[in-house]
C-alpha cells in the first residue's frame, strides 16, 4: 500500500493538538489492515476525527438527504467499526461540531478514554 498523503484537516489538527498537549504517544493516518486507516492509533484505541458533512454527522443530517460520497463514508464508517469489534478494538468518535462547540468537554473525553 502507498503512504497515505492527506492534508490534515482542522478538527484532526485540534485532536492532534490535545494529544500533544497531554504527552500521549501516538500514530497518526496508520493503517492497521490493508484497507482499514485509523486517524489516530494508541495502543488498542483509535481515536476517528469524523467531519460533520463528508461523515453526514447524525446530528446534523438526521432528516436530511445524504449525498453519494456521504453514503460511502457512512458505508465505511460501519465497515470499520464492525473490524474494529471484530479485533478488540475500542474506538472513539470525535466529531467536528463537538471539537468547534465543546472543546473543552473534547479534551475531557479523550482524557477519559486514554488515560
């Protein structure tokens, strides 16, 4: 597989940030199978940054119609999450409307769930 070479997108910006900021080691854009790509990767733990419009945040697009690319994320969010179970895997959520409206209360999570 090639190195995965995306730009980093704001909110993954912001967790990486936190994580800097409470000295957790981590790997970023890691592939942990030949088609399964975690955002971050701390020992058993992902951490998956999902932004509000390309993940269709439930939240937001509750009643809304979805786009084809959404639909293909949600598609492979569900993929992921059922690998993620499957291999002893925890995973959390972060999604960019709580990294904007909550950091504070994101920092907390992440805090929770690593430490």
């Amino acid at each position: 597989i090639e190195k995965y070479n995306k730009k980093e997108t704001r909110p993954e910006k912001s967790v990486r940030e936190i994580l800097n900021k409470l000295n957790i080691e981590f790997k970023k854009e890691k592939y942990i199978d030949k088609t399964i790509r975690v955002d971050f990767i701390i020992g058993n733990k992902i951490i998956e940054v999902q932004g509000d419009y390309y993940h269709a945040n439930p939240e937001i697009y509750k009643n809304k119609n979805i786009t084809k690319i959404q639909e293909r994320n949600i598609i492979n969010d569900i993929r992921k999450k059922k690998f993620f179970k499957e291999n002893n895997y925890e995973l959390l959520e972060i999604w960019e409307n709580e990294i904007i409206h909550k950091h504070d209360s994101v920092v907390e999570k992440i805090k929770k769930y690593i430490l």
